[in-house]
C-alpha cells in the first residue's frame, strides 16, 4: 500500500496511468518486497480515486486549444433520403 500511495502521490494523473499500463508499479511491489516473501505475477487490478483532483480550466484549454480544427468536413458519399 506504501508503495501505491508514494507512486500515485508524486506524478500527476496522466503519469500515474503511463505507469499502470506497461506494468510498472506491479513490478516496484515485486523488488521491494523480494526480502520479505518472493512475489510474482504482481497485479495491479482496480485503482480508486480517493481524492478529486483540482480541475485548472486554464489547463484543460491549453492542452484542447481553441477547437477550431475539429469543425468536420463534408461527406463524400450522399446519404440516401432515409437516413436524413
């Protein structure tokens, strides 16, 4: 559990996830606890968010941008009289 918190603590959310995916954490667990009982196939199975992260607007625009390239293109193919 220590070593969840003190990963999960230090990075932000999208980190934390690049972490969880290739397996990382689970593999953290299985170095540190060699000395006390051998573990393999260490697994990390559901995380929890215990505490809401602070939501920065501000943030959230920069990484979006002004949404201007997203405004969609004109279809190729006519749709016929039913889907319309």
């Amino acid at each position: 559990v220590e070593i969840m918190t003190k990963e999960a603590g230090t990075v932000q959310l999208r980190e934390l996830v690049k972490k969880l995916i290739p397996e990382v954490i689970g593999k953290e667990i299985e170095k540190q606890t060699q000395g006390i009982f051998p573990l393999k196939d260490t697994h990390i199975r559901k995380v929890k968010i215990i505490k809401k992260p602070k939501f920065d607007i501000t943030k959230l625009m920069e990484l979006h941008g002004d949404g201007d390239g997203d405004a969609g293109v004109t279809m190729v193919v006519q749709e016929s009289e039913e889907a319309q």
